[in-house]
C-alpha cells in the first residue's frame, strides 16, 4: 500500500459503505466533506476521521488528501471529480461513473492533463471470486466463451421523488443496476458489436425494467435483464464450449461460484471469504496504481469510457434522456 489519505466527498449511504471498509481494512481516511457541516462532524465522528469540513471546496483543498472518493448522486460525478482533480487530487468515483460518455471522457482527458488517477468505483470487479474467474479464463478452462448472462433486480420504491425513480438525478434501473451486469459481460468478452435494448418505462419516464442483449467478437452473446420493481434471483454465469461458470447469488457481491463441466461434473468451487462488504478492494487497487502499478487491466477509465458509450446507446434505443442532454 502506498499509505495514500483518502478523503470522503458527500456522507450518503455508499459514503458509509465505503469508508466502514476501508477501516476494516486499515486504509487511511482523513477528511470527509458535505454541504453542511453538521453531516461531516457526525461521519467524522463515526468513523474517527480527523478533518470534517462544510463543502466540498474545503475537503479537496485539505493539503493532507491524496485521493478523494467521490460519492455523489450521478448528476454531480463530473463536476465533483473535476473540482478535485484541479485541486490535484486523484479520484475514485461511484459507479455509473457519470450519466454518459461525455462526462466520462471530460474527466478521463483531465486526470491526464494533471498526471492523476482517475478511476470507477465497480468494486465487483476487484472482488476475490472475480478475481480468480478471470485466472480461470485464462487458463483456457471453459473452452471458448459463448454465452454470459447477469442479472440484476431489486425492489425499490415506486416514489416518483425517490432518487432512482427521478430523471434529474439519472435515475432508472440501467445506471444503478444494470451497469453491474453490463460491465460483467465487458469484462469478460470486450465491448459489443451489437446492441439491441428494451425497457419498460415507469410513469415518471424512468427505466424501471431494462434488457440488453449484445453480439461481442466471435459471435458470442451476452444478456442482461435489470429492474428496481421485483427482486429476483440476481445469479450469472458465463458459458463455454468445455464448462460453464456458475456464480451464486448474490453475483456482485462477495459470493461463491463452480466451474462445472459439460456432464455435471464439478471441476472447481470457490467460496469467497470477505471481511465487510468488499469494497477495499477497489481502494487497495487504486493505492497501488498511484503507487506505480503498470496494469489498469481490470478497469482502465478508457474501458470506462466506453462504457458509458454503451449506455447511451441502450438509453437511445430505449429512449431515455436526462435533463440536460437535450
């Protein structure tokens, strides 16, 4: 680890997910900002954080931050990230990393120009079982990969002012759920060739149900099916010409998994073992690529870029528009 001090931006739910695990896992936090001071003293408090400041102005402006997470709803990722990457200090980002490719890229060609990380906070990407699926893909195990398909389907409020129901803040289920099987099915068979999206819209215009299904090189397929009305089984499994895997539910979290042959047979079992809710790993993978690391192979930001590419595309075939973007 490089000993980098992590400083919080904004003190919602993922805020606290987030920072409960970089202290389970012994990183360093030392500032946390919010729009109202008394919402940082009380984060502060909570997780033993030195500095708690009331704006986001201060916390990127604090000389002891390295790298900042930022952790606001949608709307505000490229204004927040540029506001930090201008103070130099580098950013991890909550998934979706923006609302669209645009923002991403802006972001992306700034953390160039000042020499700083810029990275996406898909922490199921960096997750164990994740992280030995793709030993297994390339060793060649599955024979080649034919079909990936992924779930992701809650039942959350139908309030048209919740935050996943409201177009203002890129609500719909394809930015807060659909980017985890979408980006799965990148990660293991690169970007699509061919995209073709349906979706069920709710009464406020949102995507309350999205599926996707996606030809990628060689012909194989992906599928995805997303929705914030009905909680399903949320599993995965990725489909090859000498076995399959199969990953239990729930699939993005830390979970277990078999490599099954085309008869039954059970080749391998893994049981991910994770203390919290396994999110320190994205952070330990950004301490190390600050402290030099070579390989952005799990998640470059232009991988997240592109990306975001993808998800214009479904929300232009599903016909779902942002304010603003007009």
């Amino acid at each position: 680890m490089t000993g980098l001090h992590w400083g919080i931006l904004a003190t919602g739910g993922i805020a606290h997910a987030f920072t409960s695990d970089l202290r389970t896992a012994g990183l360093d936090v030392t500032a946390v900002g919010s729009r109202r001071i008394d919402s940082a003293r009380a984060f502060a408090e909570q997780y033993d954080i030195a500095h708690a400041h009331g704006s986001y102005e201060e916390l990127v402006a604090d000389p002891d931050v390295d790298i900042v997470y930022i952790a606001t709803p949608h709307p505000g990722h490229l204004e927040n990230a540029l506001l930090a990457l201008d103070n130099g200090k580098h950013v991890l980002v909550e998934k979706p990393f923006t609302l669209n490719a645009a923002e991403a890229a802006a972001i992306r060609d700034k953390a160039a120009e000042k020499g700083l990380l810029a990275m996406e906070a898909m922490w199921t990407r960096y997750l164990p079982h994740m992280v030995r699926i793709r030993e297994i893909l390339a060793a060649g195990t599955l024979g080649e990969i034919r079909v990936v398909s992924a779930d992701h389907t809650q039942k959350i409020s139908t309030d048209p002012a919740h935050r996943l129901n409201d177009l203002a803040l890129g609500g719909g289920a394809l930015l807060d759920l659909g980017i985890y099987p979408i980006s799965f099915a990148i990660d293991v068979l690169g970007l699509p060739e061919r995209i073709t999206a349906l979706a069920r819209l709710s009464d406020a215009g949102s995507d309350a149900e999205v599926a996707t299904s996606f030809v990628h090189a060689g012909g194989a397929l992906s599928t995805s099916v997303s929705s914030s009305r009905g909680a399903g089984m949320n599993v995965a499994q990725i489909v090859g010409t000498e076995a399959r895997i199969e990953i239990d539910r729930v699939w993005y979290t830390p979970t277990s998994f078999r490599v099954v042959s085309p008869d039954g047979v059970v080749i391998e079992e893994f049981t991910s073992e994770v203390s919290g809710r396994g999110m320190q790993f994205q952070a330990q993978a950004a301490e190390r690529f600050v402290a030099g690391a070579d390989s952005h192979d799990i998640l470059s930001i232009d991988e997240t870029v592109a990306i975001m590419g993808v998800l214009d595309e479904v929300r232009r075939q599903i016909g779902v528009v942002y304010p603003g973007e007009r």
